[in-house]
C-alpha cells in the first residue's frame, strides 16, 4: 500500500545541510562511518548471486560508496536526494535492477515517500539496499545537553535528530510495497579525547544540527562547558576518554515478483497442529 499523500513535516533544513557538507569538504571530511558502510555494502551485495547491470545511488554523499561497488555493477546512476523531495526521483519505472544509499535517508523530510519512490523505479525483483543512522546514534551526547541546558538555561532546545527504529523502518518498507523487507543494525562505539572533539568531527561529517526548529541563537559558552563536564562524567572510560554510539541501521527490501516466497495463506495448511503434536507425543 502507498503511504499517504498528505504532505510531510519538514524536520530537516535540506538548504543547510548542502551548506554543511560544503564546509566538511573545505575543513577535510570525516569519512570512517561512510567507509565502513561502504565497504560492509559491497560485502553483502557479494553474497546476492545475481547480476546488476542497472543502479542508482540514491543521496549518498562522497565516492566511497562508488569506488566499493565498481566492478560490481556495471552502470551506478547517482540521485541527489534534495531534488527527489521537491520533483521527485529522476527514474523512470521498473528500470533499475539495484537502488542503494549510504548515510542519507536520516536527512529525508519524507521518507516515505522516497522508499515508494524508489520501489517504483526498481523492475521487478530488483533490490534496494541501504544504511542511515538511526537507534541510539548519539544518545550520550543527546543526554548531556538535555541535562546540561535543564541545568543553565531552564529548558531543552532540540539539537540531534529524532531517530528512527528497526521496528519502524522494517514496518516502513513494508508499508511502501518492498517484498521480504530485512533490518540489522551495526553498532559502533567510537572514543575522544572529549566532546568538542567529537563536535569537531560531527561538523567534518557534515552532520551537525539542520532541524527546522533548531535554537538559532549561539549556545552559551557556560551550556557548552557544562555539557563537556556531564559527558566525561557520565561516558568516559577509565583512560578518561568518551564514548560516542553511532547506530547504522541496514535496511533491505525486493520489488515484488512471482518468483519469491510468499506466505502461505491461512487456512492452507494440510495437517493440523494437533495431529502433528499427537504424533510427537510418546506413546
């Protein structure tokens, strides 16, 4: 089933996110999160035994995603993602074999409308795969400056993007019409010296703040201190080093065709689950 054509709540300022990832490239971007994305991308696209000879990237930013995948398929469109929301994907249906994306779909106003999108675009039995952030990605950092500006400013301004779940990204895709949808996550705990250095590299990955209603005034040099402060005491290790969680969420879904699985329908079942438990039963 379609998701529904009422308009989307615009969470992300998409204009300031091209600003930002602008100014990741001029300061040298942090790329580990996307290598190993890209890199755990080609690896699983490995173990699916079938040729893709027409793809697109949808949104991923930088070419490590594509350097991974060469010699893998043998033509990778690229989509930018802030036209897919305002005109749509420039695809034309059932003409990919292959849709992925690294590290992108957290910054979509409608997701829902991008995934349907592209299962239109996917001939049938074509296959999407794709990362995002998502869980608890942050949630250290989330923690402190909630507690830090309760503490200094007498209420909490929105500042790390709302999250999406397994649960609710596995119910996404089967709403948007993807066949045997699959979710996993891959944790990663990375360790700084502090904070801001971890804020230094959130603003390397292009992934500091664009929610729409972010505070648009400077954070108080006080609030930043604190929070610094409640974060080493909350997540350091014993060396004195912090811990910061990145939740990449894996997603996957077919378009449908004949050839797959599909559930049996109630009532088929040749046997009934008491005579199967009788035949069990010890004599």
């Amino acid at each position: 089933m379609a998701p529904s054509p009422t308009a989307a709540p615009l969470l992300f300022d998409r204009a300031l996110l091209r600003a930002r990832q602008s100014r990741a490239l001029a300061l040298g971007p942090a790329t580990f999160l996307l290598d190993r994305v890209a890199e755990d991308m080609a690896e699983r696209l490995q173990a699916v035994l079938r040729e893709f000879r027409d793809a697109a990237d949808i949104g991923t930013s930088g070419a490590q995603l594509r350097t991974a995948l060469s010699g893998r398929v043998e033509a990778l469109a690229s989509v930018d993602l802030p036209d897919v929301e305002s005109r749509g994907l420039a695809l034309a249906p059932q003409s990919l074999d292959l849709a992925v994306s690294a590290l992108a779909f957290q910054f979509v106003n409608d997701l829902p409308g991008v995934l349907a999108q592209i299962q239109r675009a996917l001939k049938p039995d074509g296959l999407l795969l794709a990362a995002m952030i998502g869980g608890d990605t942050l949630t250290e950092l989330r923690q402190a400056f909630a507690a830090a500006e309760a503490e200094c400013e007498g209420g909490v301004s929105p500042r790390v993007a709302p999250s999406a779940d397994l649960r609710e990204i596995g119910a996404l895709l089967q709403r948007t019409g993807f066949a045997l949808p699959v979710t996993d996550v891959d944790r990663v705990v990375v360790r700084y010296d502090s904070a801001f250095a971890l804020m230094a590299d959130l603003r390397r990955m292009g992934a500091t703040n664009i929610l729409v209603e972010r505070r648009r005034t400077p954070t108080r040099r006080a609030t930043l201190l604190r929070m610094a402060q409640i974060y080493s005491e909350r997540f350091a290790d014993s060396d004195g080093r912090i811990r910061a969680t990145f939740d990449v969420i894996w997603l996957s879904g077919w378009a449908p065709h004949a050839s797959q699985q599909q559930p049996l329908k109630p009532g088929s079942a040749k046997a009934s689950l008491a005579e199967a438990v009788k035949r069990l039963a010890p004599e």
